[in-house]
C-alpha cells in the first residue's frame, strides 16, 4: 500500500509542540553556526591555523551539509520523515561531543562533517514536516515566520553564550551546547512528531549526488586555496567543477525522478527564492567572518566582548524575523524583500565607501542595518519555496531552498576569506586588514542589490503565474509505472 500523508490533521496543540521541535533543531544548527564565529581567532591560535584553516573549519560543515540535503529530502520523503528527522538528530550530537574532543585542526574538520551529516537531516526534513503539518497558508507562514525567529534567537544568544564559554571554559566548549537540545528534541521527536510520507517517493539519484558533491567541493577549494596555492593550481578544480556542472545539466533531465527536478526552476518565485537565498547567505557569512577577525584580532576585543557588539544586528534578526513572516502571510513577499534588499546593500556601502569600522556610531549603525535586512529575508525564502510546489514534493523543496542557503554560506566564507587572505599576510593577517576588506564589503553590497533586484522581479503578477502553472505540471507527472516501482 502507498504510504500517504498523515491523518486526521493533528490538534492545534500537537500542531505547537511539532512546530517547537522543529524549531530545536533548526536552533542547535544554528546556534553551532554563532558560536563556532565567535570562537574561531581562539581556535586559530590554538590549533596554530591559517585563515584558510578557519575557512575550513566552516566551510567542511556546510560544504557537506549542502551537498546532502537535496538528497535528505528526498529520502525523508521517501522512508519517513520523522525516522530520517531522528538519525539527523543523534548524528548531529555525536559530531558535536568529537568537535569538542578534536586533538587539532584536522580532526576538528573531520568532525565537522559528521555533524553536517546529521545536520542535512534536520532543517530541510522539519521544514517539510511543518508544511506537511500547518496546511492552511496563513498560518503555514506564520509557523515558518516562528521558524525564522529561531535564527535570530541564534544569532542574539549564540554570540554572547559563545563568547562567555570561549573566556571561562575555553573553545571547545561550544560544542557541548548542542547535545542537551539535542538529546531533548530527540525525545519530544519520538513522543509527538506523527510519521509521514509523500504519496510517490522519489527514487534514489547516486549520480546527481556524485555530480553535486562534485561541483560544490571543487569550487569551494578553488576559492579557498587560490590565494595561497595560486590560480595555476587550483585551475583543475575549477575545470573539474565545470565539468560536473554540464554534465548535472544534461543527466538530471533524462531522467524520470531527479535529485535535482530542474522544472522547479520554471517558477519564477522559486528561482527567486534560490538567488535570494544564495546572495543574502553569502553576505552573511562574509559579514560574520569578517567582523569576528576585525573586533578580536584589530580591536583586540574578547570573544564575550566581540559578541556584544555585534548583539544589534542579531537583536533585529530576531526581532524582524516573525514580523516579516506575518507580513509574507498577510501580504506577500515583495515588501520584506525590498526591505531586505536595501538595507544589506546600505550596511554593505557604509563598510566599503564609509569605512565604518574606523567609527563606533557607524559601526553599530551598519550592524542594525544587516540584522534589519537578514531578519526580514528568510520567511519571503523559505515561504516562496515551497509555497507553489504539491506537498507530495515538499521535502525536496524545501531542501532545495536549503541547499541554497547553504551553497551562499560556503561561497560567501570561501570568497570573502579569499579576498582577505590575498589582501594581508600569513606572518601578520592583522596588518592592513581594513584595507584588505574593502572589496569584501563591495562584495556584499552587490549581495544586498542582487536581493532587492532579484526580489522585485519575482515577487509580481508575471511570477506568480509561472509558479502556478509549474504547480499544475509537477502535478500531472504520469503515475509510476509498475516497472518503476520493481526497480525501486
């Protein structure tokens, strides 16, 4: 018999309790994100790293993490939701007790990628499990908009949790935040999550896995070791990566259930999405990576204090994100993004044209701008991606959206460590390290623009036609045929 989604619809207080360990997830994955920047000058002079080795150190993790969510989505989807919901949870904890036991840097990135792993389970599953479990459109988006807060709260609690830990107890501590949260949402998950699965399951895709894997490796270590090893060593990594590119373009259409289902793309909203998603995820991640080096290694602020300034920024974060999941719900999308769009371009600007680090009144002023903007960009992402697709495909949707987060948080660590690596010395990375940073912070001024452009343009009348009219042909997808299901 075919599995089928979860009836009768659970009560309004089930509905909660689902939507809150949903939410614990999505915090210890972000919360180890936080932390983990506020630590890093602390673990470079401690495992005696490079900036590169820094970049590692985050880019290992969501490296891994965005090659494997199409593939947890879909999988949840096809298996269980909850079943692959739980193993991300226990092996998301396990990774986080061998972060905290790495004996140096090598280890540490391994260990980081087995927290990926189980970090792939979560964020993409539970998004999937709240469409799946808040069916009317409002009130989806307001659970979404609940579920974007957790990113701010994240970000407000993460950096002063983080730097309090790394002055009195040390780096590796940070890691052991995560496994009480862990082992609790693992339990409320066996108690009160309700199993589902789409009715047609995709079937496994190892080639397009192989082909992504591929692809985001190759470029991620281009960008990475360029500066140091230069662009003649890395040009077959980024040959490679091309390569991996055409050919996922020309196998994923042939055939019949994709990993990756380019017809996702036709929708205007969803592509939207994707673009938003990568662009304001880099200027995140640059903007963290950058700031957590300046405070600590130029201002020689400790990691508690680091994190104190910076609590503005994830301060709006989280006041914006349920506000901008109301707004989506009420009103759409459009006016979040416009908002979003334009005040990351105009913390952006200040940085590069103003040089606001050499003022504390526009240093504080940039950082309430970008937690303004980041806090009202995820509900219009996550909301538009899965909005127009059947909810039999909600998981590799969602996961979809996820990657796309991801790929933007590994690219804008890549680029902008690059960017400053190449601009100052292995011997002394603190000398001339404003200077160095310019073009980083040019880098997401066009991140905040390519929001609020993007964001106009496929946020209208035009746009919403093309996601229904992919909504009506993902629909009519021929039934599986009995020779289908037997190869499955």
């Amino acid at each position: 018999m075919p599995a089928s989604e979860p009836t009768p619809e659970p009560s309004r207080r089930r509905r909660l309790l689902i939507l809150a360990v949903c939410c614990m997830s999505l915090l210890i994955v972000s919360l180890d994100n936080t932390v983990l920047n506020v630590a890093l000058p602390s673990m470079r002079s401690d495992l005696n790293a490079t900036v590169a080795g820094m970049q590692w150190t985050i880019d290992a993790y969501t490296l891994v993490l965005a090659s494997l969510l199409m593939l947890a989505g879909s999988t949840a989807d096809r298996i269980g939701r909850r079943k692959v919901f739980k193993t991300g949870l226990v092996l998301f904890t396990l990774g986080s007790v061998l972060c905290s036991l790495a004996p140096n840097l090598e280890s540490l990135v391994a260990f980081r990628m087995i927290q990926a792993i189980g970090g792939s389970m979560l964020n993409p599953v539970a998004m999937s499990i709240i469409t799946n479990t808040f069916t009317d459109p409002r009130e989806r988006a307001r659970a979404i908009g609940a579920w974007g807060a957790v990113v701010g709260i994240s970000m407000a609690a993460g950096p002063v949790v983080g730097g309090l830990l790394v002055d009195t107890v040390g780096w590796r501590s940070i890691f052991w935040i995560n496994v009480p949260v862990g082992l609790t949402a693992l339990l409320l998950t066996w108690r009160y999550v309700p199993e589902s699965r789409a009715p047609k399951p995709r079937r496994p895709d190892p080639v397009g896995q192989l082909l992504v894997i591929t692809l985001l490796g190759s470029v991620t270590y281009a960008i990475i070791e360029a500066p140091t090893e230069g662009p003649g060593a890395v040009l077959p990594f980024t040959a490679l990566a091309a390569l991996a590119l055409a050919a996922l373009l020309a196998y994923e259409p042939r055939r019949p259930e994709p990993l990756i289902d380019l017809r996702f793309f036709r929708s205007a909203p969803f592509s939207g999405a994707t673009v938003i998603a990568i662009s304001s995820f880099a200027a995140l991640s640059g903007f963290l990576f950058l700031n957590t080096l300046y405070l600590q290694d130029v201002r020689g602020l400790s990691a508690l204090q680091a994190s104190l300034y910076m609590l503005p920024m994830a301060a709006l974060t989280f006041l914006c994100a349920p506000l901008s999941g109301r707004i989506v719900g009420n009103r759409g999308p459009r006016l979040p993004l416009i908002v979003a769009g334009i005040t990351m371009a105009a913390c952006g600007l200040l940085f590069a044209a103003f040089e606001a680090e050499t003022s504390t009144p526009l240093l504080f002023t940039g950082y309430v701008l970008f937690g303004l903007g980041f806090g009202m960009v995820n509900a219009p992402i996550t909301n538009t991606a899965v909005s127009g697709m059947p909810r039999s495909q909600a998981g590799v949707a969602a996961a979809v959206a996820s990657t796309s987060r991801q790929t933007g948080a590994t690219l804008g660590v890549a680029v902008i460590g690059s960017v400053l690596a190449a601009g100052t010395s292995a011997a002394n990375p603190t000398a001339g390290f404003v200077e160095a940073g310019r073009p980083a912070w040019w880098i997401i001024t066009a991140c905040g623009l390519s929001v609020l452009v993007v964001g106009l343009a496929t946020s209208g009348r035009w746009a919403r036609e093309t996601a229904r009219r992919t909504a009506e042909r993902l629909e009519a997808v021929p039934p599986r045929t009995p020779a289908d299901s037997r190869a499955s």
